[in-house]
C-alpha cells in the first residue's frame, strides 16, 4: 500500500496529467537588465533605468504567459556566480553562457538607445525634488515630448544565434518636463530610487513614453516566441514487479532537455 502511495504521489510530481512518453513544456526564457551606456546620463543619481525597463518587460511576458520567464533572484544569483559585468548586458555570447547555466532555452538582451525628450537640442540636467515640480537642473528653456526606444534580441543558449529582434517606441501623448510634467502628487525622489513600476512615475512623460515603448517591445517579442524551441520531457524507464503485490511498476527518469533529472516511480 505504502508504495502505491509512492506511484501515485511520484506521477503527480512528474507526469502530471501526460500519458504520452514525450510532452512539450512551455518555453523558459530569462530576461537581462537592458544596456544603457549610449544613453546621455540626465538624471542625478545611480538610477539604473535598464533594470527597471527590463522588470517592466518581464511583468508583460508573466501576464501573457507565451513564454515562461526564470526569477530575478535566480538570475542575479548566477550573474554574481558568473562574475557577469554591466558591459556584458547586451552581448549575445555571454548571454547564452548564462543561459546553458541556468537551463533555459532562450535568453533576451537588449539596450535603451533613446530615453529623455524627443527633441535631442534641448539642454538636459540633473533632478531632484518632488514630483509635480523640479529642482536641481532644468530640463531646457522649452517643453517637449519625452521618447523612449528600447531594441531587444531573443538568442538561443545552445547556438548563440539570434533567433528575433524587436524595436520598441513610446512617446508621451503630451509635452513637459520629463520628470515634473506630470500629474503626479506628493512624494520627494532622487533620481537613483524611482520606481518605474509606481503611479507617480506613469504619471511623468517620461514615464508615458517607456510604459509604450515596454508595451511595443513586448508584443513583438511575444509575436515571435515561436521561434524558440521548446525542450521536451522524454521519459525513460524500466518495467519490474514487487514480490507479493498484484501490481507492477516502472522505475525510470525524465528529462526535460536542460540537464534536470526527476526519478519517478509509476505503476504500469
């Protein structure tokens, strides 16, 4: 009775409801913070814009659910491990290094090329202050409309071949200041601790501009999903019986082609 218990509890945790020897699972990417180093540095602070446009990326890819993206623990855990610097964010080489590492089937690198006003003449300086008004460097002598490009490469870990590009582009529908020119109320910041995610920054134009530009990015990487090949979970086993019982049962292994092994233990 004790090891029918086994079987069963065992076929939950690896076969689930699959009856065929081989299933296809979804496919498992992981996203690196984006590469910001051409962009022209306007803010004050340590802000890394790349990791909060890229946690604005993977929050789309979790909704839609095409593709199954690693956690950022796990990831930050084995850049740390790899000794991976910011200047590798946007190589593909060392991308998929990282990738074979944490058995995924595709990684996702990109970099921000344009964040701040459209209109590239205009003087920016350093800010800080509250939202809805600002202090500290001043952003031109005239408004203008904020834009944020984001380009974007889906590459394969095995091959290190870019398998899809993606360029996306927001522009705020409105004109102002690009940290001020919100509707924004209450709340002081440093340039070095906003939060991409928060109402206060939607709220900015520069903030409407990378919401469209996240949006843009993301629909297009999902439209193209197809091209990352899936791994499969094969189940190899061998059939033997347990003296006494009227039952038989199979002993094997799966693997879901990342170099994970599960032991199962069914009954036939």
């Amino acid at each position: 009775m004790k090891l029918q218990k086994l079987a069963l509890v065992s076929l939950c945790l690896f076969l689930g409801a699959a009856s065929s020897p081989a299933a296809e699972v979804r496919k498992r990417v992981a996203l690196m913070d984006f590469d910001f180093g051409t962009v022209q540095h306007w803010w004050s602070g340590n802000w890394d814009i790349g990791k909060g446009i890229s946690d604005l990326v993977v929050t789309n890819l979790v909704k839609d659910g095409t593709l199954s993206v690693i956690e950022r623990k796990k990831l930050d855990s084995i850049l740390a491990e790899q000794n991976f610097s910011n200047s590798d964010r946007a190589n593909p080489t060392s991308a998929a290094k990282i990738g074979k590492v944490l058995g995924i089937n595709a990684i996702i690198v990109g970099s921000i090329t344009q964040f701040g006003m459209e209109d590239k003449s205009m003087k920016v300086g350093g800010i800080g202050g509250s939202f809805g008004r600002l202090a500290g460097g001043a952003v031109g002598k005239k408004e203008g409309k904020a834009t944020v490009i984001i380009d974007a490469r889906l590459v394969d870990v095995n091959t290190g071949e870019v398998l899809a590009v993606a360029s996306g582009k927001g522009v705020s529908k409105r004109s102002g200041m690009l940290l001020g020119g919100g509707a924004a109320t209450g709340g002081g910041f440093g340039a070095g601790g906003i939060d991409m995610g928060s109402s206060n920054f939607q709220d900015t134009i520069i903030g409407e501009a990378t919401r469209a530009a996240v949006e843009d990015l993301s629909t297009q990487l999902i439209a193209q999903a197809g091209k990352v090949e899936a791994s499969k979970v094969t189940v190899n086993g061998a059939s033997f019986s347990v003296p006494g019982a009227s039952v038989g049962y199979a002993l094997g292994s799966l693997n879901d082609g990342t170099g994970r092994i599960g032991i199962f233990v069914s009954p036939h």
